[in-house]
C-alpha cells in the first residue's frame, strides 16, 4: 500500500496532502516548500489586485516547478454606502484610539474591491493547474473557462448541502472543512443557520454523500488526524494552523507564542474583523466589537476598515487589534520550516496507517 490514490493521481502529487491557503500568513516560499515535499502548496491570492496576484503567482514558479494551487474568494462585491461606512468606522476609531492605538483611518472614497472574475485571466495565462475557491461558489461562465483550460477546482463546504451544491454544478474536489478550522468560514448557502458541524461528523457524512474525491480541514494537525481523517473516508487533507508557526509564515511573533500557548477553548468565532464568521484566538477588539451589535456590512467593507488597525497593532506587536485566526487544534502547531512540518506529517501519518 501507498499513498496514491484518485486525488493524488488527479492532482499530480505524492501526498494528499494540501496546505490550506491562509491569506496574511501563507508566503510563496511555504506553498513552494510544500509543494517541493510532494504535497499541493496553495496560494491565496482573494482580494487582491490582478497584478498582486500575478507577482505572487509568479514568485512561487520561481520558487517550484511543481503543481501548487491558487486559492479565490468567490464573493460578490458589495455595494460601499460611504455615509454608513464612516459611521462605522469612526465607532471603530473610538474603541481603537480608548485603548491608544493610533492609526490613519481608510479614506472610504479610495475602497477597491477586486472581483475572483478579474484574476482569471492571470491564473490561466500562468498556467496554473489547480484553483480552490472559497466564500461562495465560482460562476458557471468561470467554471468553464477553468476547465477549458485544464485547470482542477477544489471548493469549500461547511454542510453536506453545500457539498453537494458543488458536486451538482462541476466541481472536482471539495474541501470539507469542519467547525474547527481556523480562519473564515467558507460557507456560501445561507438559508439555514451558520453550519457549526465538526470534522469527525462532517467528513463520513460529505463523503458518503457525494462522488468526487474530499479533503478534510478543520483539526488536521499531525499524523494522528490524517489518519483519522483518512479513515473517515476523505482521500486527502488541506491543512492550516499547523503552518501558522513555520518559518515561513508572515504571522508576527505575538500571534506565533499566542497560538503556541493557546487552549483548546480560547479560540472562538467571530464576525468582528471582516463581518464573516471567522475562528480566531479571542482578544480586546473582539470582545469590543461583539459589545457594539454591529449591523454588520457585507464583506470585505469591515475587513477594508479594520486593515489600517492591524497593520498598526502588527507593527508595535500588540496581539490585541489584529487577527489571531487559530483554529481549535493551533497549540499542536510547531516552530519548523514548513518542509520539516511537511516531512513530519508523512512520516507521522505512514508510521500509523503503515503506508511503507
Ligand atoms: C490564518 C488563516 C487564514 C486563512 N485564510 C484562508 C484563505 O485565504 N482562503 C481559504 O480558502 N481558507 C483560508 N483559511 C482556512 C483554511 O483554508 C483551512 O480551512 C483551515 O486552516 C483548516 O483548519 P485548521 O486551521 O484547523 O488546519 C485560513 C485559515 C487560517 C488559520
């Protein structure tokens, strides 16, 4: 027995192993360290501009020569009411500036958002042979496009529903990611309550219900998960906050102790950063945002509006105005190089499921 099997045949890699796209943390050198192990390295590149994405893009061929993925927000853009925005912005100022943190709020009138749609072109003319999207559902128009031009799609799911949703309009891979996950939410079916199923119920479930290969995130963090998970019926695992300390992350070193120090309960999930439900380490402006009921605008306007804030608390090391995005299995995360990380997870994992 080996590792090979239909997702790693169709993903062109050794390990079905992915490492999950972690927008402010994953660096072109963690996707290519991983992708040069074996595994599928995966490059965020959700609201950024075209041309970003293309440097960023192109920073990672540079580094590997192996597959690696880019990884797409799939929401629509929302309309910006700049007379609401402010409003909401000078709320955020007073808590900031009660707490003396100082920073230049967003002129509201230079907001850009920029939609998945115009980075496609970029992705196809690099080359690029898997994307992964999240926040929603890619159009039927870029679903084609993409396979048109050969390149794999992995979409996120939080229930079977939207597991399913995806399988029924094309999709080849779906990412079941469990309520354990750190990072946003990838839910996009919003007519029920926020699906809160963990990984042990969502993956056997997912996988019984639909055909295409799953990947299981949310709590994958050493061997033993890869091959719970495995066991569970996923054929692969996209794995997060067991890279959030690697040598290669952009997180600070007050978020790195933080989720070295972080109990299994103090992550929590919050809208308060970027108005989606999230899973972070719990900190002052969490707790300060939750007290304002915000009414809070479609994403990513609070995300545009709390980007100076963090900026200003990353440079200065205070852990308590920036996102710790965590999820519930961070403490296991270990301060390595990312291949090391990488390394040890194969090794973990054939050790257990005897794969050698
Ligand atoms: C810091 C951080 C940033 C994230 N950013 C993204 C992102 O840009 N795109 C995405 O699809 N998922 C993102 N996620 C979610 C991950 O893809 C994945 O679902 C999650 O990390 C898996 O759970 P784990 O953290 O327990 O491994 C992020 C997660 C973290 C921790």
């Amino acid at each position: 027995m080996n590792w090979t099997n239909d997702l790693t045949q169709l993903l062109k890699i050794k390990y079905p192993i992915i490492q999950a796209p972690m927008l402010g943390v994953t660096t072109p050198e963690m996707v290519a360290a991983v992708s040069n192990e074996g595994g599928l390295g995966s490059l965020p590149v959700g609201l950024q501009s075209p041309e970003k994405a293309l440097e960023l893009i192109r920073k990672t061929k540079s580094l590997t020569a192996k597959p690696f993925a880019v990884n797409l927000f799939a929401h629509d853009l929302p309309e910006i009411d700049p007379a609401a925005i402010s409003e909401l912005q000078d709320r955020l100022l007073v808590i900031a500036r009660e707490h003396g943190l100082d920073y230049n709020p967003v002129e509201i009138e230079k907001i850009r958002h920029y939609s998945y749609r115009e980075q496609i072109e970029i992705i196809i003319a690099e080359h690029v042979p898997v994307v992964s999207f999240t926040f929603g559902v890619i159009d039927q128009e870029s679903i084609r496009r993409f396979h048109e031009a050969g390149i794999l799609l992995i979409g996120t799911a939080t229930s079977v529903r939207e597991a399913q949703h995806l399988e029924s309009i094309g999709i080849d891979v779906i990412t079941a990611q469990g309520i354990e996950a750190g990072g946003h939410r990838g839910t996009f079916l919003f007519d029920e309550p926020l699906p809160q199923v963990g990984s042990m119920s969502l993956i056997p479930q997912v996988t019984d219900q639909v055909k295409v290969p799953v990947l299981a995130a949310g709590g994958i963090m050493d061997g033993r998960s890869i091959k719970a998970a495995m066991i569970l019926g996923a054929l692969g695992v996209q794995v997060g906050s067991a890279f959030l300390r690697s040598d290669e992350s952009l997180g600070i070193d007050v978020y790195k102790d933080a989720v070295a120090d972080s109990a299994d309960t103090e992550t929590v999930l919050t809208r308060a950063f970027s108005g989606r439900w999230a899973r972070g380490i719990r900190n002052t402006f969490h707790d300060e945002v939750e007290k304002l009921n915000l009414d809070y605008p479609a994403y990513p306007l609070l995300n545009d509006l709390t980007v100076p804030m963090r900026t200003a608390s990353q440079k200065s090391q205070n852990k308590e105005f920036t996102t710790l995005w965590a999820g519930q299995s961070a403490r296991l995360a270990k301060s390595k190089s990312s291949a090391e990380i990488f390394r040890d997870l194969v090794i973990e994992t054939e050790e257990l499921l005897k794969l050698k």
